[in-house]
C-alpha cells in the first residue's frame, strides 16, 4: 500500500496553510471566490513553502502537479525588509514571520518574459489573529499576482516563473476574476480596503463572465448618456480611465456603442427621457444627473430654436 504524501501549502488568504493528502492537489481558497463567500475558485498546487519568507527551491514538483495545465496562475510575492523599509515608512509589520526575498525589479523581470500579468497593491495593512495573544497582528507585506499565458502551459512552467520570482509554488486558476477582485478585496468588507487599482502589464485584461460583461455594457451605456458622448471614440477615452475590463468592454462591443452614440446625436432629449423613464433601479444621483442633463438640452434646443426664428 502506497504512503499517504502530505505537502504544507503556502499561506492562504486568511493567514493559516492548509494540507493536502495524497495525490490531491485541489485546494478551495474561499477568499478567492467570485462572490466572496459561495462558489471557490478551483486551484491546483500551492505546496511546499520552504523558509520564512516562502522562498521555494524550484524542486520536487509531485508528478500529479507537474501533469495539470491551465492559463492563468496566481502568485504571492513577498518584497525584502530594506525594500519595505526604503518605500513603505508606515508599516507595521516587525519581521515576526520572516521578510521576503523577491528581487527589487520583480515586476521588470515578468515583464521581460513577454506574458501578461496584473499586480495588486501591496498589501501591507492585513491582518492576522495570533493564536497565541488572540489579537490581530500585521501579516507579511506581500503582492498578489496573476500570470496568463496566450494558450495553456504546464503547472512545471509555471513554476520557473515563481522560482525567478523567489515566491511560493502558483495556483492554478480555473477562474481568474475572483483573485483579481481579492487583490483590493473588493467582496471581503471586513479586511482592509485597498484603494488604488491592480496594475496591468504586457496588455493583461480581467476575464469576464457573462453578468460582467452585461454589467458594464450597462455602465458604458450610461456614461454615453450623461457626458454627452456623441462619438464612439469619446466613449473610448472614457472607459480608458475606468479600467481594462471597461476599454475591454467598449473596444469588443464596436457596433453596439456606435449606434448608442449616433442615437444620442440625432435626439439627445429622446434618448435622455427614454432612458430615464425605461431603467429601473437608477440611484437617486444618477437621476439627478439625468434630469439636469435633459434640462439642459431642452435650454439649448430652446434656444437654437428661437435663433433660427429670427
């Protein structure tokens, strides 16, 4: 009878490492979950962490890992003490669990490798609950990562990615969206809300699933309709300031935002009253929006009315 293997895994979200037996190598990481707390995100590997700063010695990869394939990995990267201490004064963290050993241009390295990749903010205000103390400790800085490959690769390949990255072994993610919303927490309200967006590199762009993508069809088509976007290229601009996912969004869905703005060329006040009589749901200040924004084009219609009557 074969012996049963035991891996430890890299630290999960919340703090703790969880095992796998076996051959199993699927691990549930709720926090990386689409909705924060139903569906989990499937994962492969994530095993071994070998030293305090998680550093991995890019060996001993179990055959059942090195068979998985997929597109898109997760990565933590935890930056060194003199990195924190030369760009991060405010934080907390004393070095009780050990400093990281990524190198300073990290982020140039990846990018040298030609594939796409998005970086969290750094994480440097979790927290985490000392068993010991029962308080809340600062936990070890750190940036999520996700790497995507234009076709499916090895868990081997990528691994060499961690491994230049001095970083745990990767995730394997079956549904990216859900990490990339962990890295501000966008669903997990009761852990620190990180402000500033997830960096894109080399053209990476989130993976939307159909509610995604109609949600923001929905917010462009607003945004068409309240700053007067009478041009499907002023729509571009626009969404080029609200994220990938929404040039994403604009940039695929060409013929459907062009004939939203030449509707809103030919009759603005139509389309304005239409829109706000027919959506449900508008918040009270978008319907201030609108009302002023039909205020003003039926001022303006007045006005050019009583010109040419002249």
């Amino acid at each position: 009878m074969a012996r049963e293997r035991k891996y430890k895994t890299k630290e999960a979200p919340d703090g703790g490492t969880s095992e796998t037996s076996g051959d199993s190598v699927s691990n549930s990481v709720d926090d990386y979950s689409t909705n924060g707390a139903g569906s989990q995100a499937e994962t492969v590997g994530a095993v071994a962490m070998d030293g305090d700063d998680g550093a991995w010695d890019g060996v001993g990869i179990p055959e059942v890992e090195d068979t998985a394939k997929g597109r898109h990995f997760g990565y933590v990267v935890y930056p060194s003490e003199a990195y924190i201490r030369a760009n991060v004064p405010d934080c907390t963290y004393d070095g009780y669990a050990g400093w990281g050993t990524a190198p300073d241009d990290w982020i140039q390295r990846l990018e040298q490798t030609g594939l796409s990749f998005v970086v969290s903010p750094l994480h440097y205000l979790d927290t985490v609950l000392d068993a010991s103390t029962g308080e809340l400790r600062p936990k070890k800085p750190h940036w999520h990562v996700i790497v995507s490959w234009g076709n499916s690769t090895t868990y081997r390949t990528a691994c060499a990615i961690a491994e230049m990255l001095s970083a745990p072994r990767p995730l394997l993610l079956r549904a990216p969206a859900g990490l990339y919303d962990y890295m501000t927490h966008k669903n997990q309200p009761e852990k620190h809300q990180y402000q500033d967006r997830p960096v894109a590199y080399n053209g990476w762009t989130k993976p939307l699933d159909n509610d995604e993508m109609t949600r923001i069809k929905d917010e462009l088509t607003q945004i068409v309709i309240l700053t007067d976007c009478q041009e499907y290229v002023e729509l571009l601009l626009e969404a080029e300031t609200m994220g990938a996912e929404y040039k994403q969004v604009a940039m695929g869905q060409t013929m459907y935002f062009t004939a939203v703005c030449n509707s809103l060329r030919w009759g603005p006040i139509r389309v304005a009253e239409r829109y706000l009589a027919r959506t449900p749901g508008l918040d009270s200040e978008t319907e201030r929006m609108l009302r002023e924004r039909i205020r003003q084009l039926k001022e303006k219609a007045a006005k050019e009315n009583e010109k040419g009557g002249k």
